[in-house]
C-alpha cells in the first residue's frame, strides 16, 4: 500500500484499492522514532490523485532521521464516519550522500 520515493525529500505515498480517495474527509501520516511522533502531515499538505495520497518529506525532516529505523502509518475517515489504516510500514532512512556528486 505505501511507496517511497527515495531522494533528499523522499515521497511516501499510499494506493488504495478499496476506498475512493474523493471519499476521504481527513487523512493523517505519520513517522514515530520508537515512541517519538518526528512527523505528522495531514490531508491539507497530501498530493491527492485518483487512487492515492501522498506526502513529500523536507530536507530538514529526512536529516533528522537519517541512519534510524522509522515507522510510517496512514489513519483516514471517510466522510461517512468510516475510519481505516494502513498497516505500520518500517523503514531505515539510510544517508544517500555516499551517492552524491559534488
């Protein structure tokens, strides 16, 4: 359900099959570090498509979390009351400087 873009502002964007996206009234994604919310966007900051929400991180939020181990989730209510979420997805935020041209 979720794809990231790698880059210096990776893109986390997740598909849906089962729920129209024109449906979805609030949308919450977030980052934890262990226990710590490092990043939370709402539907207002998403790039809405046909089947999809997406998320650009800045420069400063990917920095602070280069070389941890991260958990993404999305939470949506849809504008008849139904709530849904993804499952929490891991990731490590691995430095891309070592790929860099200087």
């Amino acid at each position: 359900m979720a794809n990231i873009i790698r880059a210096t502002t990776p893109t986390i964007k997740y598909t849906f099959k089962h729920v129209n996206v024109e449906d979805i009234v609030a949308a919450y994604m977030t980052i934890m570090m262990g226990q710590e919310m490092v990043v939370e966007k709402d539907l207002v900051q998403a790039t809405v498509e046909e089947d999809a929400l997406s998320w650009t991180l800045t420069q400063q939020e990917t920095l602070a979390m280069t070389g941890c181990r991260v958990s993404v989730m999305l939470n949506w209510k849809l504008e008849d009351g139904t709530r849904g979420a993804s499952a929490r997805t891991t990731l490590f935020m691995e430095s891309n400087d070592k790929n860099e041209v200087i």
